[in-house]
C-alpha cells in the first residue's frame, strides 16, 4: 500500500482537488494531509511527498524584506513545517511533487529566491482569470522531463501565481518557461542519479482541460515514480 503525504494547503474546499488529483493516478493509496499538528513524523511513513499551492512564502527565507507589503497570505509556521518536509524527503529521496507555491518554496529551500510581485517585476499578469480561466503557452526545454512527458505538444496552463522564481535554488533545472520568461517547471539538476522531482507553476489538479499532456502527464509521471518505490 503506498501512502503519499500532501502538505496541508489550509483550505479544505481545496486540499481535496489536490486529494483527488492523486487519486487519479494513484487510487489505491492511501492520502495522509501533512500539517504542523501531526508533524514530520508522519512522513516517515509516506511513499511519496506533495507539495500544495496557498500563500507566499515568507520573504526573510530569501532575503526581501524590503518587499513584504508585496506578499499576500504568509503563514511562517506552515513555510517553517514544509522546509522541513523537504528536508525529511530529499533525505529519505522519495518522490516529490510540487505544485505552484509547492515550486516556489522548494526553490527557496534550495537556496533560490523568488520575484515578490511578477507586474511589479516588468511582467504580463499570471493572476487567475475570472471568471474565464487564464492559461498561456510553457514552452519545454529539451532533454527533461516535462519535455518527454508533454511529447512535443504545445502546452497551454492555467496561470494563478503573482511571484515566481528569481534565482534558481542549488542542485535545481529549469524544465519549461512561458514565452514572457517566468518559469514554469523545474527538477533537479542531476536527473539521473537524482529521485524523481517535479516541481510545475501552474495547477494541474484545477485545470478544466482535464485530458492536457500538463495535467496527465504531470500526473502519470509522478505516479510511475511512487509505483516502482520499492518501500
């Protein structure tokens, strides 16, 4: 039975598309939502790590103090939690997805540091669309994963950030960007001798195009890394 822990998005309405996302690919495993009230212990028994959107990372981990009226929704607690889920997962090198924030704060972990604000920064909005939803082209970078996964087709996402990845975190790729150059996915650096990561900006688990290569593929990939986990 494999057991996959999913960092606690303190959402419920929403930690159950995450849920359910994974049981998509994975509908024999058991979830357990990994929050600061159970602890670190409870990864020991999981299979497999993911990492949940929500709100900004809190700037002192990457030195940007000096942009803190940019943040929207800091929790310190939960960033302090989650680095060390990271650190617990990247030590027992079991497969980790990272979803948006889940990307964001990897990088951090890694080292990386994050833009506080994308329209601040000079670019085009990523913020949701609503009611319609915003998507736009990644365009993948040869010989990675998401490029393999995503088959050479187009791949539209959906878009729901306003910070992304400044300077990339140690040990770490970028996989794909989107033509204005925010980075859209990353893995690590050293993919063949590394364990399975894959760290994407855009949510598959809320994409309505519920068929896309970034939505499947994202998903089979991870599940075909938790599969051939031996414990």
């Amino acid at each position: 039975m494999k057991v996959i822990g999913i960092s606690d998005n303190l959402a419920p309405q929403k930690f159950v598309r995450y849920e359910n996302y994974v049981r998509r690919g994975l509908p024999d495993a058991t979830i357990v939502r990994l929050s600061g009230n159970n602890g670190t212990a409870t990864l020991e028994n999981c299979s497999a790590l993911v990492l949940t959107g929500g709100g900004d990372v809190h700037p002192k981990f990457y030195d940007r103090m000096d942009a803190f009226n940019l943040m929207e929704d800091v929790n310190e607690a939960r960033d302090t939690f989650e680095f060390s889920l990271i650190t617990t997962a990247v030590e027992r090198r079991i497969p980790i997805l990272g979803i948006c924030r889940g990307l964001q704060l990897f990088n951090v972990a890694m080292g990386g540091s994050l833009l506080p604000d994308i329209e601040s920064s000079g670019y085009p909005t990523h913020k949701e669309g609503k009611p319609v939803e915003r998507r736009h082209r990644i365009m993948p970078v040869d010989g990675t994963r998401v490029s393999t996964l995503l088959s050479g087709t187009n791949c539209e996402v959906n878009t729901l950030h306003h910070q992304a990845i400044d300077r990339l975190g140690n040990g770490l790729k970028v996989s794909s960007k989107s033509a204005d150059g925010i980075v859209e996915s990353i893995e690590w650096e050293d993919e063949k001798n590394s364990p399975f990561l894959l760290l994407v900006q855009w949510h598959p688990e809320r994409m309505r195009d519920t068929n896309s290569p970034c939505v499947v593929g994202v998903l089979r990939s991870f599940a075909e890394a938790v599969q051939s986990r031996v414990n």
